[in-house]
C-alpha cells in the first residue's frame, strides 16, 4: 500500500508541530517541578537553619547570664550568703535578657534567692528563703525596674527547697552547666527550660547552683513568624517526642489525667499532619537522624515535602522539624503548567492547521499533476496542453511523460498505419467470441463486406458451413504455438467463395489469458486456380500418356508405315511399266503387280482411316495462351531439374496466342524438357542449364529447348521410330513429338546447339494466323 | 504423254520414296530428278527449267508449305503437287490457297499421281511460254529510246488521244516529230498500228503484273 504524498505532508508536517509542542510543555513541566521542589526542600532547610539559629541565639544569653552569676558567686565577687546582694546581681542578669523568665540561685544549705518576671503588683517579684538550721523564712518582694520596692510581705507556707529540684541535683551532679528537658512552668504555666550552673567552692565542692528560667514559647511565637509556603510549618521535637516548639502554642501543652500541663508529644498532638509526617521518627523514642532528612509524603489527599534536622546539640537533644504542602510550591506552576498545556494544544492545533494547509499547498500541485496525467492517460484531455504551474521535478517528470506519450502514440498510429494501409487483409478478432474488433480496407476487399458489416459478424460467418472453426478449436485447444497458418474457402458477401489463406497471432495478457487474434489475410484464388491448372495439365498429360500412347504409336506408325507403302505401291508400277515395255508380258505377273499396288494402296486406306479414328480422341485445336503453358510445363518438370542440379530459365518475347491442341504441346513440351534434363545431368564438368526461348516469326511461334549437355550423335538418326540412344527407351519420344507437332500444323527438328549440347525446335501456328489458313 | 519440255523434280527426305518414286515416273517417260530436302532443290534448280515438283509436305528445317511459299516469290515456271503422310486438311487448304495443283495423302494411286504430274506439266510450261513471250516483248521495249518510252506511255496511258499533234502539245515537240517517232516506234516493237501497240504493251503489263516480286 503507496501512501499519499498528500497524507504524509499532512501527517508530517501537523504531526511534527504537535509532537515538538508537547516536548516542550512535557520538558519544562518535569523540569519545572523538579526546580520547584528542590526549591521547596531548601526552603525548609534555610527554615530548620534559621530556626536553629533563632534558637541558639534566643538561648545563648541565658546561658552567658547563669555562668556569669555563678562565676560571680564562686568568686566571692557577691557574697553568697548575702542575699541582698544576690537578689542584685540576679535582678540586673533578668533584665539583661526578657526572654528570661527567672534567675535563681539555691545554695548548698538551701537559701534560694529567685528573681522573676511578674504580672503584678510589680513588674518583677523577687522570693528569697533563708534557711538557718531549722528555721527558715520566705520573703517576697516586687519591685519596679528601677529595683524599688512595691510590695513586700513573706509567705509562711511556702517550703519550697531548691535542694530537692531537678536542676539543681543535674548541675550539683555533673558539676558543669546543664539544660533541663523543656517543661512547664509552674507559675507561669508557659514552656521552658531551665539551664543550671554549679557554684564551686574551689575545693571540688559546690556552694550552690545558679539556675535561669527561659520561657521557650517565644521559639515558638518565632516559628509561628515564619513563612514557609502558605501554610507550611516547622516545630521543634526533643528527643523523647515532646513538641516543645509549634507555631500554635495552644497546642503544646496538654493536661494528664492527675491534672498537671505536659507537652504533648508527637503521637497524640493535635497537629494530624505533623503527626503523619513526623510520628515514625519517635518510632523508638529517639529522633534517629543525624542529618537533613527531607522526604515527601500524602496527606488526606495532599502531597506534601518535609524536612527533620538533626539535633542541635547534645545539650538541646532537640530536632527541627518542617513540613509544608507541595502545592504551595507548585500551585503555580501547575495552574500555570495547565495553562501552558492548553496553550500548546492551541498552538499544535493552529500550527497543525497550518501544517495541513502548507501541505495542501505543497501538494495541491502535484494532485493537479496526478489528475492531469490520467486525464492524458484516458485520453480526455491532449498532452499538449501546457502544464500549470509546478515544480521542476515535476516538469522534468511531464516531460519524460510526454515523450513516452508520443512514443507511444507515434507506435501506435505506426501500428494503425501499418494495419490500415497493409497490402494484405488485416483484422483483429476477439479471442472468445471470434467477433471482428477491426478490420483494414483490404480485408474489406476481400470478404466483399465493409467495416462496419464486418464488425456485427464473427469470423466463423467467413467460413463454410460444416467447415472445421481452426480458429476456436485452436483456442480451446491446448496448443502452445501462437501462431498458425491455414487455408480456408472463404465465403465472401454474396456468396461467392474465393480460397484465401489466413495467418493468426494469438496475443495473450500477461497472465497467459488469449486476448484477440491478429488475422492476416491473402486472396489466394489466382494461385489457387494456377495451381489447379497445372495440377489439371499434369492429370491430362497423364491421361495422355497412359491412354493416348498408344494411340499416339499408332498415329506415328501409320506416318512412318505410310512410308513404305508408298514406295512398294511405286515400285510395284514400275514393274508393271516394265512388264508391259515387254512383249511376251505374263499376264499373270502383270496381275501380281496390279495387286501388289492395290493392296498398298488398300493398307495405305486401313491406316487413314485407323489415324481418322484416333483423329477424333485428339482432341481440338483452341487459341491459347502458349506463355503460360510454358510456364505450366516448366513446373511439371522443376522438381526433376532440381534433382540433378539443372537450372531452367525462360527468355520469351511478347508472345501471341497459339492455335493448337494445348495438352498434346504441353506433353511434346514436358518430352523436350525431360530430354533436355537428361542430357545435361550427365554433364558434370559445368553448370547445368536449360533454356526454353520462344518467339514470333511470322504467324508462327518458334520454341527452342536449348541444353548444354554433350550433344546429339550426328550419325543417329533422331526421328526415326524405334531408335534411341536411351537405355530403356522406345524411341518413340521424339518422333511422336514431331508427329503431334505436324498434326498441329508446325514443324519439330534438331539443330546443334551453340553451346554445344542440343537444340529441338518446334513451329506452333499463331492464333492469328486461322483466318489466314 | 508427258511433255518432253517439263521435268518432274521429286523432293522427299525419304530415301525410299524418292527411289521408287523416281524409277516408276521415269518408266512412265518422264525426266525425273530427286532431291532430299528443299534446300538441295533450291541449290540445284536453275530457275528457267519448266517442271512439276512433287513435294513431300512435311521434312525438316524447310518444309514443302515453306519452299512452296519461296517459290510462289520468284516465278519460276514450275507446279507442285504436294505428297503428305499426314493428309491434315488444314495444311491441305492452305497448300491448295497457295497455288498446289493438288496435295495427295501417300500411299497414293499412280493413275492419280501421274495425272496430276502432267496437269502440272502443262501449267508449268504454260509460265514458261507466257515468261518468255513477255521477255520478248520486253525485248522489243527496251530497244525504245527515251523519248520513244514517253511517246508511247503517254499513248497507253491515254489511248483516246493518240494523234501526233496531241502527243506533240503534250510533250512539247512539233506533230512531225511524233510522227517521225511513231514510224520508228512501231517499227522497233514489231506492229503495224497503235491499237496493236497498245495490246502488246496491256500483256507486257499483264505478264509483269502477274509476275510476283
């Protein structure tokens, strides 16, 4: 199957625009998002960093703040048992830093001095307890900035013992500076943690411990400042799964079941998003990562990128935590993806369009092209027309067209010519029906019917009825020769017959399938008719010979025999002269001779009227054609002189018509022939030649039968009966010759031949010469 | 009787006849000469012997229609009768058309034969006589002088006016003139009048008419 030029343009050219389009939209939109979340993912990152950093540097100063007091009081710099002094320093460290809520130092035998923020009546609420032995007293006193007292009164029921309390025993413990994990605090009921310094005593001991309180919700009110995405959030998690850390502070804390506020950890926060993205890090209670951790997970439906930090430090077992929904990321890029995929299905469909179009242009030319040719091809239009407009290729293409085209049609009429102006009949003929297709001018003449006749006829309407049909047998037949040769009577129009000979071609397909028959037809009548005179001359001649030899034999021997009598009836009168000259004559002698010459005369009578009778079985004398009959004659003989390699040729003058018996000329013409033949075979020093040469001399015809054989014998005596020089022959050939000869009114003699061989002439009387005679 | 003035000439190319023939004729008295062919009879033949040929219709190269047809152009004082063994009546017709005295189909009968020998005797002496009357006639004409020939040309070809004035204005000469070769005129050809001359000159005419050639 040939594709369409005119459908591969179309395909290539729309369908080429439409797949570079959609490359292009498929490209930028893989790429496109690859960038965006890879942007995402650093986002979250510069989060987590910057929330580290925050948070370091939120805690940072808390830090500074308790080992300086607790450098301070190991220094004796204040006086630790002073609590004054203490409150002092403590005071002036807590304003230091607001994120601080409480600066603290308990010593060994359990004072506890505590500056605190405050909600009232002062800003700031300073508790000292002094212990001494058993006894001890708690003081609490706000003051303003300005350190000045605003209320003070002491609180009997309070026994708190800083000994007793986590941080303290941490520090006091481990000797160096430690955090608490976060917790909430107690008074103010908001999240911190608290970071303890050990006060030594430079002897290994430890005199005290200097705490600070930092409340941690403003890491939170920071992680709520920060924007990632739209809705994205990062949130802090220690190490045992607590959140300490969330942009809603609300959701940090929870109360158990004894009534006490704890942070709500991972697992059961009210954060279901954070707890799908982060639970199985606390899987075993430890956030196992040790470096940025970004992933990406489902969440009702939402596709979201998150991000889990390792911890920041050993001291803060805490780990950054960011999550935020893909979509924010890529919202944009999406709607803005879909808006260029419609974009590029417009832009394939206007291009595609425009490719259909440009391909109907490039092709318009070439369909106008195609439609043309066929139009030539049927015939409907004349290839001389001049081509529209097109392409080189395609005019070289026309013009190598147009020239098989003329070839063609140059062939074409050459072949019409041929079979129009043909001397001989031509016809072509269906293969299966045997109806004429066409016919020429001369097939015409022959069947006696014109064209359009010969075209409602089939070609068994030539033939005889009860004729074999050669033709359709052939064709139903098996033969493999496409070609065959017959004679046939054909019937021509008015129903005279003529003999014709007929050759066909069968033409076939090129599946071997008989197509037509190309007939070719002669009017074979003359030679037909020639043939059959000749054919008839030599049933004559046969019949002559068989029959008429005899007679012939006798006609020959009553000339010859006449011969003698007449000399005995002569010299039987001269006898009777003599015998009367004498004077005792014997009457009876006389007698004798009288009947001696009598019965001479009575045989002379029985062969007179023996030659009558034959006479009449001679037949007559006509006027014919005697150049004809020597060519019929030569024909009789050809296949002789061919036999000994004699050549026979004719010289002839314009000759009259003759007026004899034609068959008994033909027979002494076929006898001189023969002879002449035998004669030269015996030659074979030279070539053999015959001539027969005939001419006018007067009113009569003159025919030689000249050879270049050895000649005539002089002593033989050529005509007289019964002598030959033949083995096997009569020698009545040549005598009978010129018997017949004389009874047709001319002469037969011998003369030797210029050549050497012999020469027999005869006389025949012109037909002209009758009026004359 | 046959005629000692005729010779019979016998022409056939067979032996046989030509002897017996000739031997039979001659024992019935007459000269007999015979001759094989046509041509030896032309060869021998001197043209002025008065004869009867007795010839053989058919023989080869020249046969008897053939010299019968040489001779007819010559006039010769002889008759043929033709002898055949092949009696065809057309060759007999025109054998008869060109002058034979008959044409006999061999074997013949001798009376018939020798009947026929002596009618054509006669004729052929008959030519003969008339040949040579005519020559001496002849004779006597050509002893005329030029001016004698026109004289008596004029009086043949006009024998109404004959006198010597008429001939004289005809020719341009005095009537003595004529007159004086008028006597000599008559005196050469041997008659005593005009008429006579006149007569003398219609059968020269005649003769010379006659006379084929």
């Amino acid at each position: 199957m040939r594709n369409s030029l005119g459908a591969l343009l179309a395909i290539g050219l729309a369908g080429l625009q439409f797949v570079a389009v959609l490359a292009v939209v498929f490209s930028s939109y893989v790429t496109s998002e690859r960038a965006l979340l890879d942007h995402a993912r650093g986002l979250l990152n510069d989060v987590g960093t910057n929330t580290i950093a925050h948070s370091q540097g939120f805690l940072r100063p808390a830090r500074g703040a308790a080992e300086l007091s607790a450098r301070l009081a190991q220094n004796d710099v204040i006086a630790s048992d002073s609590p004054q002094l203490l409150e002092q320093l403590l005071f002036q460290q807590l304003q230091l830093a607001p994120q601080f809520a409480g600066v603290y130092h308990g010593s060994e035998d359990g004072d506890f001095v505590y500056v605190m923020r405050s909600s009232g009546p002062g800003p700031f609420r300073s508790k000292i307890i002094r212990v001494d032995g058993d006894s001890r007293t708690t003081e609490l006193i706000w003051r303003n900035d300005d350190f000045s007292v605003v209320e003070r009164r002491m609180d009997p029921e309070d026994t708190y013992d800083p000994r007793t309390r986590p941080w303290y025993i941490g520090a006091r413990e481990s000797l160096t500076t430690i955090w608490t994990d976060p917790y909430i605090f107690y008074s103010s009921q908001q999240p911190g943690i608290t970071l303890a310094s050990p006060v030594e005593d430079g002897a290994g001991g430890v005199r005290g411990i200097v705490g600070v309180d930092i409340e941690i919700s403003e890491i939170s009110e920071f992680l709520s400042h920060l924007q990632i995405g739209h809705t994205g959030r990062a949130l802090i998690i220690h190490a045992n799964g607590d959140v300490i850390a969330h942009p809603n502070q609300s959701l940090l804390k929870t109360r158990d079941s004894d009534g006490s506020l704890r942070f709500a950890n991972i697992r059961d926060i009210d954060d279901p998003i954070a707890q799908a993205a982060f639970v199985q890090l606390t899987g075993d209670g430890q956030v196992p990562v040790e470096r940025n951790n970004l992933s990406q997970f489902q969440y009702g439906g939402e596709v979201y990128v998150s991000i889990v930090m390792p911890v920041m430090s050993d001291k803060l077992p805490w780990t950054i935590a960011a999550y935020a929904p893909e979509d924010d990321f890529t919202a944009v890029i999406k709607s803005n993806r879909r808006t260029n995929i419609w974009i590029a299905a417009v832009v394939a469909m206007i291009t595609g369009i425009g490719g259909l179009a440009l391909a109907n242009y490039i092709y318009k030319p070439v369909r106008a092209f195609a439609v043309r040719s066929a139009l030539i091809s049927q015939g409907e239009l004349d290839p001389s027309e001049p081509l529209p407009k097109t392409y080189q290729e395609l005019e070289n293409a026309n013009t190598t067209l147009m020239q098989q085209i003329a070839a063609r049609k140059e062939t074409e009429l050459e072949y019409g010519q041929t079979f129009a102006l043909s001397s001989r009949g031509m016809a072509q003929v269906e293969a299966e029906t045997g109806r004429f297709i066409r016919v020429n001018a001369r097939f015409c003449e022959i069947t006696g019917y014109d064209a359009g006749e010969l075209e409602r006829m089939t070609f068994s309407d030539l033939s005889l009825p009860g004729a074999p049909p050669f033709l359709t047998q052939w064709n139903g037949g098996s033969g493999k020769d496409d070609e065959i040769n017959h004679e046939m009577r054909c019937l021509r129009k008015g129903g005279r017959t003529i003999w014709t000979s007929v050759n066909a071609i069968r033409v076939h397909n090129q599946e071997g399938k008989a197509l037509h028959f190309v007939l070719t037809m002669d009017d074979i009548s003359l030679n037909k008719e020639k043939e059959e005179k000749i054919s008839q001359l030599n049933k004559d001649l046969s019949y002559l010979s068989r029959d008429n030899t005899m007679g012939q034999l006798a006609s020959g021997l009553a000339h010859e025999l006449n011969q003698p009598l007449t000399a005995i009836a002569q010299n039987a009168d001269a006898a009777l002269m003599t015998v009367e000259q004498h004077p005792q004559a014997d009457a009876e002698l006389r007698e004798i001779l009288e009947e001696i010459e009598s019965q001479s005369l009575r045989a002379g009578e029985i062969i007179r009227a023996l030659r009558a009778f034959i006479r009449k079985d001679e037949g007559v004398r006509t006027v014919f054609d005697i150049e004809e009959l020597l060519d019929q004659t030569q024909r009789l003989v050809i296949a002789e002189a061919h036999d000994v390699g004699a050549k026979i040729t004719t010289d002839m003058e314009n000759l009259p018509p003759v007026e004899a018996n034609r068959v008994q000329v033909a027979q002494v013409l076929v006898n001189l022939l023969r002879n002449a033949i035998e004669a030269v075979a015996e030659t074979s020093d030279r070539e053999k030649h015959v001539t027969v040469r005939a001419g006018r001399r007067g009113d009569q015809v003159i025919i030689c039968v000249i050879d270049n054989g050895p000649g005539v014998d002089p002593s033989i005596n050529l005509f007289t009966q019964f002598e030959t020089t033949k083995p096997g022959g009569m020698g009545l050939g040549l005598t009978i010759c010129r018997s017949i000869v004389q009874e047709n009114g001319g002469r037969l003699w011998h003369e030797a031949s210029e050549t050497g061989g012999a020469r027999f002439c005869f006389t025949l009387n012109a037909g002209g010469a009758r009026g004359a005679g | 009787m046959p005629n000692a003035d005729s010779v019979v000439y016998v022409v056939d190319d067979d032996q046989d006849i030509r002897t017996s023939l000739s031997r039979a004729l001659r024992k019935r008295g007459f000269e007999v000469e015979a001759f094989d062919s046509a041509e030896a009879f032309l060869d021998a033949y001197d043209g002025e012997q008065a004869g009867c040929l007795v010839l053989d219709f058919g023989m080869p190269v020249m046969s008897g229609l053939e010299l019968q047809e040489h001779l007819n152009g010559l006039g010769f004082p002889l008759a043929i009768v033709f002898i055949t063994g092949h009696g065809g009546v057309p060759e007999s017709v025109k054998a008869m058309k060109a002058g034979a005295v008959d044409f006999l189909e061999k074997p013949f009968r001798q009376s018939v034969l020798v009947e026929r020998i002596l009618a054509a005797s006669e004729e052929a002496i008959a030519k003969r006589d008339a040949q040579e009357r005519n020559h001496q006639i002849r004779v006597r004409f050509d002893r005329l002088t030029a001016r004698e020939e026109e004289i008596v040309a004029r009086m043949i070809s006009n024998p109404a006016e004959v006198s010597s004035k008429e001939i004289g204005n005809y020719l341009g000469i005095s009537p003595r003139t004529v007159d004086h070769h008028r006597a000599r005129i008559l005196e050469k050809l041997e008659v005593k009048t005009v008429v006579e001359l006149i007569d003398l000159a219609s059968r020269l005419k005649d003769a010379t008419a006659s006379r084929p050639g």
